[in-house]
C-alpha cells in the first residue's frame, strides 16, 4: 500500500513539475531569402490558360503574398512559343489568350524571365506533360445531408481501366469554391478502376454556401502522378501535424527549376453542372 502511494505522489510530482516548467519562446526565422512560387495549370478547356507568380512570404504571415510584376512569360506547346500577357486588373497573373487549349499526351514548357532576380535567378523554367487517358464524365447530383447539414455532390462517370488520378473542384455561379488546397479533392482511381462511380460522393458544400437558383458546377481533372503527390505533399505539410509522432518535415516537390517554388501542371478537364432546385433539401 505504501509503495502504491509513494508511486502516486511521484507522478503527481512529475506532472506538476512538468506544467510548472513552461516559458514562452519567440521562434526567429530566416525570412532574407526569398523565392519564386509558381501556380500555373494548362487544361484542354478553351478558355486562358492561367499562370500566377509571387514571391514566398513569412511562414507566420497571414496576408497575400507578394505578386511578381513586369515579367515576360512564354508558353511552348511544341510547336508555337505564346506570349503570355499580364493581368492590369490582377498583380501576379498572367493569362494566354482564349483559342489556346491542352491536348493530352502533349509535353509544355514555362519559360519565365524576371525583370530582376529572385531568389539566384532571373529566369526560371517548368517543363510538364499532360496525361493521356479516357474517362468520361456524364452529371452530377446535389443530396441534402441533413445530419451535418450540408450538400454533397455526387458523381456519375466512367473511369478507364488504366491507373489515373484525379482533382475535383466546385465553382457557384462561375465562381471558384475551392480555391485552397484543403478543399479541393485530389484522388485515384484504386476504388473505381475501370468502372462507373455510381453517384460517388465527391464534394461536399456547406449549407451556407448554397442557395436556390444556384449553378453548381464540378470540374473533374485527369492529373498527372507527380502533381497528385505533390497535393498530397502540400496538403501534408500545411495540416495539422502531431509534434510528438510526426516525422521530421520534408520540402514539397515542385517541378520550377533553378530552385522555384509551387507546380505548373498540365490537366485534363471536364465538367458537369446543375441548378440548384426550389427545395433543395428536398432531394
């Protein structure tokens, strides 16, 4: 009994111990050295093809980062070398104009020249290709889930029997939803493969978000293996982690050489939308 008791008094002393020895540190990073971060996607859409460049920021920092002005941007398909043309209305975006599309299968290269350097470099440049495959994507539904009270969004497509992987995102009225990497849907086809999804629940929408008269759009995009890890990387790295059990952190790939940061993707893209009836949770 004394023993259980002396053990119980030394466990109350270490806990107290260890709550009583805390003080708070100020963590001074090296914020000198900063780099070019890269967000450029190419899509088979007919439509501008859009590449945003900025500078990486503070790793405590809540605000937009830096755009990069006054750069030269060209986009070579393999056969023509476009100029891209800079955004007045939008710091750090850069567009090509309409009549340019991706084609499956097809390599690309983003040559990007600087008005002054950043990071070592006053040109970077991204090489990626765009995968080849042949799913088809029919509709989409909106289902009411009155237990968490929102809306997802089911998906009735068919996969090919070939290894893919795929990134979903939503728009409302036009409008981007999913536009952090928390809320896009990056996926492969393991589940699926060679079959019908079936209404597979894809996105879910929160019941704040939608309105009656609403157009729900899904955009369902075949991406490339090394842009699906680096989304898991990204999305790794920017949630919450466990410091007791995690592993040490590792840099997310990209494929911006001369030591860039960010992905320039090329994807296939397809799309289904559907209005939001009267009653909707009716459905």
């Amino acid at each position: 009994m004394k023993n259980i008791q002396k053990y119980i008094l030394l466990i109350t002393v270490i806990v107290f111990s260890a709550s009583s020895c805390s003080e708070r540190y100020d963590i001074k990073l090296d914020e000198s050295f900063i780099r070019l971060v890269v967000d450029g996607i190419v899509t088979t859409d007919t439509t501008h093809q859009l590449v945003r460049i900025t500078t990486s920021t503070s790793y405590f920092s809540n605000l937009e980062p830096p755009a990069v002005l006054g750069a030269t941007l060209y986009l070579d398909n393999g056969t023509e070398k476009i100029l891209l043309k800079e955004d007045p209305k939008n710091a750090g975006y850069y567009y090509t104009p309409t009549e340019i599309y991706g084609i499956p299968g097809s390599s690309y290269e983003l040559d990007i020249n600087l008005k002054e350097k950043i990071g070592n470099s006053d040109r970077y440049v991204a090489y990626t290709q765009m995968p080849t495959t042949y799913f088809t994507m029919d509709s989409i539904v909106l289902e009411y889930q009155q237990a968490f009270d929102f809306y997802l969004i089911k998906l009735y497509a068919f996969d090919p029997p070939t290894t893919d992987f795929y990134k979903f995102d939503a728009l409302i009225n036009g409008i981007i939803l999913t536009d952090t990497a928390s809320r896009s849907l990056i996926v492969d086809d393991r589940f699926f493969n060679g079959n019908n999804t079936n209404g597979l629940g894809v996105m879910f929408l929160r019941s704040t978000e939608v309105n009656t008269g609403d157009t729900i759009t899904l955009l369902m995009s075949a991406i490339s293996s090394d842009y699906y890890d680096f989304f898991v990387e990204l999305r790794t790295e920017a949630g919450q982690g466990n410091p007791l059990f995690s592993g040490p952190p590792a840099n997310i790939r990209s494929n911006i050489l001369e030591g860039g940061l960010g992905y320039f993707a090329a994807n296939i893209t397809k799309k289904a939308s559907i209005i939001v009836p009267n009653n909707p949770k009716d459905n």
